[in-house]
C-alpha cells in the first residue's frame, strides 16, 4: 500500500508539474479563438496559450487533494512554484548569451525571404515570459491555497459527497482569482496592455476555465475508477479518510 500510495503521488506530481510548467511558457502567446474556429471577430474571444492546458492542472489538484489531502496540494504547488522560477532563470540566462554567427546566417531570412533577426526573435519571446513568471507565481500560489482551503471546506459541508460540487467549485471560485490576477501583473504591471484589455482577456480565459471545469468533471470519477483498481477498495477509503481528516486541521 505505502509504495503504491507513492507512486500515485509521484505519477499523479509529476502530471500536474509538467502543464502548470507548459502553460508558463507558453502562455506569452495571446490567440484568437474566433479565428481558430470560424467565429465574428467582433465576439470577445481572446485566449493566452497557456489556458489550454490549464484545466489538466486543476483536476489534476482536486484529485491530489481528494486522496492527499490540502498538505499534499500545498506541497507539490509550492514544489512547482520553485520549479517554474528555476525554469524562467535559466531561461533568461540563455537570452543574454551571445549568437553564434552561424546561426544567424542561417535564420537571417522568414519564410518571405526578409531581413529577419532570430537572436532579437528569441529575446523577445522569453524576456516577454518575466511579466508572465511574475505574475503565474502570485496568481498560482493564490489560487492553489483557495482551491484547495474551498475544496477542504465543501468536502466537510457535504461529509464526503458530492465529488463533482467540491471539485467544481472550488476550480470556478480558485480560477476566478487567477484568471484576473496573472494578467493585472504580466500585462498591466509589467506589460503595456490597457486595463480594458486584461479585463477582456481575463474574462475569456475564466469561462474557458468554467466550461472545461464542467465539461472535464467526468473526468474526476474516471480518475476515481482507476485510482479504487490501482489500490484497491480499502485502501481508496483509508486513503480518502487519511485526507479528509489532514483537511480539517
């Protein structure tokens, strides 16, 4: 039971590490869902990248805080949180690095056949990510101690029922915070977008987040499925009670 609980935690970690570290690069892209799927451009429909993978992240937490506890979220978001700021050192490290000539020539034209600069390409992609880093770690670590202090909160109210009511709402009211949160900083503090526009993107990225979170709730109970053949009945229950009561401290 210990080594399969282990397992468990770290397959179910490493997961959750992986799309919140995704969604951090990429999310300095903005895009155009109307465009992407044939709809007016007048509709509000711009999404960062990054939003795409979100919702993997938060089913990811609820399922960890259903069977770990709020101790075993805090700690692999905390754990992520150090991870994502290592990665975005590293990376602006490698943009102050000098060009190889070569590489240059090589990429010294786009696809048309202009002048193209890849070096100033490069920078620009990453150094634009700061804005973003700054911003993700705020809004993470303000939205995973919501999400899972709410979701420890419904699960006492409904005495363990109601998987699809904790899971649910405690996403909408964590992804409401961080929706808005992580733009205001990138794009607003450390960016040159107007109010407005954060209003607007952050608007667009929380119902993307709320449809996901209600369209992906099956996906909680065939969580649950292979998680009960993995460990088996007892163990499940004995885990889940372990995590309820580490939830009630």
């Amino acid at each position: 039971m210990a080594k399969k609980k282990q397992q468990l935690y770290l397959v179910l970690s490493g997961i959750f590490i992986v799309n919140a570290l995704l969604a951090e690069i990429i999310g300095v892209k903005i895009f155009s869902a109307n465009a992407l799927l044939g709809l007016p451009p007048t509709l509000p429909g711009d999404l960062t990248a990054g939003v795409l993978i979100w919702p993997v992240v938060f089913i990811t937490t609820d399922i960890i805080n259903e069977y770990f506890g709020k101790a075993g979220v805090l700690r692999v978001s905390f754990l992520t949180m150090g991870l994502i700021l290592y990665a975005f050192f590293i990376i602006l490290a490698t943009t102050h690095l000098p060009p190889a000539k070569f590489w240059l020539d090589v990429n010294g034209t786009d696809a048309q056949g202009r002048p193209f600069d890849i070096d100033f390409a490069y920078q620009s992609i990453f150094r634009q990510g700061l804005g973003i880093i700054t911003g993700s770690i705020v809004a993470f670590g303000i939205g995973q101690v919501l999400d899972a202090t709410i979701f420890a909160w419904l699960r006492r109210l409904t005495n363990g029922r109601y998987v699809w009511l904790r899971a649910t709402g405690s996403t909408l009211v964590s992804q409401l915070v961080d929706s808005f949160v992580v733009l205001y900083v990138a794009f607003y503090l450390f960016g040159k977008w107007s109010f407005a526009q954060v209003l607007q993107v952050a608007n667009t990225n929380y119902w993307y987040k709320f449809a996901a979170a209600i369209l992906l709730t099956p996906l909680l109970y065939v969580a649950h499925g292979f998680i009960d053949r993995y460990l088996g009945r007892d163990n499940t229950e004995e885990l889940q009670e372990e995590a309820a009561a580490d939830m009630s401290v």
